[in-house]
C-alpha cells in the first residue's frame, strides 16, 4: 500500500501497515507505527491489529481519532480495560470487536457494551470474562449474532451450566455460538442453546 494511499484508507491490515510504515518483519506493529498510521488516516472503519505489539497507549489513539470504527480485531494483544474504557467513550458505532486472548475483564466488558449498543458480533474466547461478563453482553447487545467464548479462565466447570442459562434467556438472533473447550454436558443443555437460537430468530 503505497504511503499516500492511507489518507484516504477506511480498512487497515496489519501486514499492510507493516510494508508502508515500518521494515520491522512480522510482528513489528507497535504503538509508533500505529500511531503513525492513524495520523495520515482521515477516515478508518476496521483494524486489524491481532497479534501484534500495540498497547493500551495506540488503543486510547484510536478510539480518540476513529470515531467511525466498526470493527476491531486486537486478538492476542496487551489490549485491558483501560482500553475498553476509551473506546466505550470514543467509539459508539462498533459493531464487531475481536478481544480473543487479551487481558479484558468484566469491568470492560461492561463499559463497551453499555456504550457500543449496536455489537453485533464480540469474541472474548480466553479474556478474564466470568458469568457476570457474559450476562452484561446478553443484557445491553440486543442485535448480537455471534458470539465466541471459548476457555474463560473465570467461567469453572460448574459454572458453564450457568453461562448457558443467562444465553439461553437473553433470546438473541444469534447465528454463531461458539463454546469451544466447554462441554453442553446433556440433552437438555443443548436443547436449551438450541430453543434460544429458533425462538430468537422467528422474533
């Protein structure tokens, strides 16, 4: 992507950053680098930035200069809170949020979602989100369609049972649940997953 071609960009790719900004190699996205980036950028809507080296620092850079961002894909960063707090105030049109293997908690997870009212889709597989977290995303994403949360630390065995439940309840169009590493330990949890999934798409 030739430099000039940014100041007009509304989706920017990691690699793609990567050849126009930096001779780092992979994996060489950090805080400068992007930073760089969103300063030629009028107008950006998605960003990829899983598995690279930004930090809470970029991210409050973002959420202050992207206030048309839609999607956000920051998997298996050093992405917490206090990032979800910028975007919760700087960042209402999000409607997809990649949070897979970050350090996120509930606290986040509250705040984005009680500001970011059009999610439509959220993975927080291997994030520090508990029951309380999971019930916050039912509660205020009323037009969810995929969900992913796969190995939560803070969600025990005994307590998937519960997750399943508050899911279940909510009665969301979901289109995508994933559960990867959770058992649906009998008939009548799945049937459960499955009744809110046919109930909330004939709404």
């Amino acid at each position: 992507m030739p430099r000039e071609c940014l100041r007009t960009a509304t989706h920017l790719w990691t690699p793609d950053l990567r050849v126009c900004l930096t001779n780092k190699g992979r994996g060489g996205i950090d805080d400068e680098t992007l930073c760089q980036a969103l300063s030629l950028c009028a107008s950006i809507d998605s960003l990829y930035l899983g598995w690279t080296d930004v930090t809470d620092k970029a991210i409050k850079a973002v959420a202050a200069s992207c206030p048309l961002l839609q999607l956000l894909d920051v998997s298996y960063t050093e992405f917490t809170d206090a990032s979800m707090l910028g975007l919760a105030a700087g960042c209402p049109l999000l409607t997809s949020l990649n949070l897979k293997g970050t350090q996120v908690t509930d606290k986040g997870i509250k705040a984005v979602t009680t500001s970011c009212s059009h999610l439509k889709s959220i993975d927080v597989s291997k994030a520090n989100i508990s029951v309380a977290g999971i019930a916050s995303i039912m509660a205020k994403c009323t037009e969810l369609t995929s969900l992913g949360l796969g190995c939560l630390a803070k969600v025990p065995h005994q307590n998937e049972k519960e997750s399943l439940k508050v899911i279940a309840n909510a009665r969301l169009p979901l289109m995508s649940l994933d559960f990867w590493k959770y058992e649906l330990t009998d008939d009548r949890d799945q049937e459960d997953c499955r009744s809110s999934n046919k109930n909330a798409s004939q709404s």
